[in-house]
C-alpha cells in the first residue's frame, strides 16, 4: 500500500500562522493512532497561497487557514478511517 502524503507549508507566512505547533500535532496524531508508517509527511516552503495560511496537502489536495481542530477533524476523517485506527 502507497503512503499517504501530507506536506505542511513551512513558509513564513504559514509557520508564523502555527505550521509549526500543526505539524507537532499531526506527528502525535500519527504516532498514538499507530500511523507512522502509512502517512509520509514532509515539508515545504511555500504553496503560493501564503494570505489563506496556514495551509497543509493532504494527497494533493489543499486545506487552506487550518487550526488544531479543522486538522484533527481532516485526520479523523481522512486518515482514521484509511488506516482502521480511531
């Protein structure tokens, strides 16, 4: 089975916004739902939409202004059920 991909803008723009307390939630995300290994996250500079910030790509697609709720309700929604963990 393929990883998933999730890429979190680390631009100044999106980190200044929280990109940085995001992703430390998205890693403890994976890691108590045991989805370490089926999510590949990495980073990136910029997504060219640095006034919707903060942003994140989650297989491509582009949530834009995410807080700690909308990313935990994404994860839940995209990842619980892809990788049978709740």
């Amino acid at each position: 089975m393929a990883a998933t991909e999730l890429v979190v803008c680390m631009g100044s723009a999106c980190f200044s916004r929280g990109n940085l307390r995001n992703l430390e939630l998205i890693q403890a995300y994976l890691k108590a739902h045991g989805l370490e290994r089926e999510v590949q996250v990495t980073g990136t500079l910029c997504q060219e939409r640095c006034r919707q910030g903060p942003n994140l790509t989650l297989q491509g697609e582009c949530f834009c202004g995410m807080d700690r709720d909308a990313i935990l309700e994404l994860l839940e929604a995209r990842l619980a059920r892809a990788g049978g963990a709740a």
